[in-house]
C-alpha cells in the first residue's frame, strides 16, 4: 500500500460532511430531500495500528467508536452519487442485485448496507507531498465513484443500478486520515473486490501493452472494450469461482 504520511500514533480533530460540498457553497450538505446537513465533527485518536473515532457533534461528546462504525453512519447514495462535491476520502460500494455469484452479499444488504463489494481511496493532487490544492480544485471522490459507475455500466452481467455508495470526505489536514480509514475498512469487511477478486480498479494499459492478462475481475464481468483486446492468458473462470465460494464461508456479518 505503500508509506503514510500518518504517524504512529497520533490524536486530534476533524470535520466530516455527511455527503459532500455543493458547488459554491461553504457549507456541507447531505442530498437527501435537499436539505443542508449540519458539518460532523469528531475527535479521532489512532494507536498502536488501531483507529478509533469519537463524535461531538452539536457540542454533545459521545463514546468512542471504531473507523467502521463511523463510516457506517454516513448516508447511503445511488451510484454514481447525483449531487456534485469535492474533495477526497474513503468510500464504499454495496451490492444489492440478483447476480448469482453475490447473492450472499446482496442478502447481507437486504435491509441495511453491511457488507461492502468494494472499499476505496481518493486523494487530492499532491497529497503524498503535502501539497494539495485547494477545497475548489479537487475532485477526486466523486471523479473515482463516476470511473466506477462507467466501468461497472460497460459490462454484461451486472447493473450499475444494483450498486449503492457510502462516503467519508476528508480534506486538508485530515487527508492523512485517508490511508489508515480505507485499511480498517479493508481488514474489517475484507471486500469480495479488493480481497477475493482482483483488477476491478485497473485501467486501460495503453497501447503497446495489451499482451497482458485479463484480470478476474474482467474475466467474471467480461465487457470493458480495453479488457477486451487483452491478450495475455486469463486466470480461470473455474478457480476463480472456487475463491468466491471459499470466501462465502468466511463471510459473516460484521
């Protein structure tokens, strides 16, 4: 994954809206019926591997809770989301169709969202050395949820509509919350996408170097037109599907 700029062990403070900044406005704001939501602040405290959050919003403090639950209580949002914002953070996407292959997972999210498909990362320009533009300039969260909704719409059998998001903005100095957030999601949920089936981030290599394989995932969900002209040797469909089965008997609920 790569070095953090985050420190070993470190507390202090950040602000998170519940869904995104309108354009022009200086407020947070949430989409649901329009209506402004007030800015979450918290309190977070990252030790020995371990993050841990704690919300104070409207002046009340209230008990400490770990990165998931805190990500957990962030609105639900079709994908990709309709309003537009900036800023980077962590985000989640949840299945919720009849493609056989995850209808355990979907069943998981039938009547809340709890098990996550896939957990990501998008941080702003400059990040890794400390410098990021401003609030205005960075796109990157929702940019990386509308890569995703045009990959998962190009292929044959599955429906962007069968997929909801969750968001975590953070911005400025709490960018370098983004690293150790997306890690405990990861190891908390263990999503199907980053754990089990591998290539659903990847891009188009270019051209010169469509000698390479398809990735599972591209093997699974056949239809990007770049995975397509791949010409390196496929994992298996068959082998792929037995870690999908595999991973079904270690998935519970978190």
């Amino acid at each position: 994954m790569g070095a953090s700029r985050f420190p070993s062990q470190a507390c202090g403070t950040f602000e998170c809206g519940l869904a995104g900044r309108r354009e022009g406005s200086p407020e947070f704001s949430a989409t649901h019926s329009q209506k402004q939501i007030p800015i979450i602040r918290y309190l977070f405290c990252f030790k020995e591997r371990k993050l841990t959050i704690r919300n104070y919003t409207n002046g009340r403090t209230n008990r400490y809770k770990t990165a998931h639950v805190s990500f957990a209580g962030t609105p639900v949002h079709p994908l990709p989301p309709a309003d537009r914002f900036f800023s980077g953070g962590v985000y989640a996407l949840y299945y919720v169709g009849n493609f056989k292959l995850y209808r355990h997972i979907a069943a998981l999210n039938s009547t809340s969202l709890s098990q996550p498909i896939y957990v990501g990362k998008a941080v702003p320009p400059g990040w890794r050395t400390a410098r990021a533009a401003s609030s205005a300039e960075i796109t990157s969260l929702r940019g990386r949820l509308r890569e995703h909704a045009r990959n998962i719409g190009q292929v044959k059998n599955v429906d962007v509509a069968s997929f909801r998001t969750r968001f975590m903005i953070l911005e400025g100095l709490e960018s370098d919350l983004v690293v150790p957030v997306e890690a405990e999601l990861i190891r908390r949920y263990r999503p199907l996408w980053n754990c089990v089936v591998d290539g659903f981030g990847n891009h188009d290599p270019g051209k010169g170097r469509y000698n390479q394989a398809r990735s599972e995932w591209d093997v699974l969900h056949p239809g990007r037109p770049w995975a397509d002209r791949l010409t390196g040797k496929s994992p298996r469909m068959k082998d792929i599907l037995a870690k999908i089965e595999r991973s079904k008997q270690a998935l519970t609920l978190p």
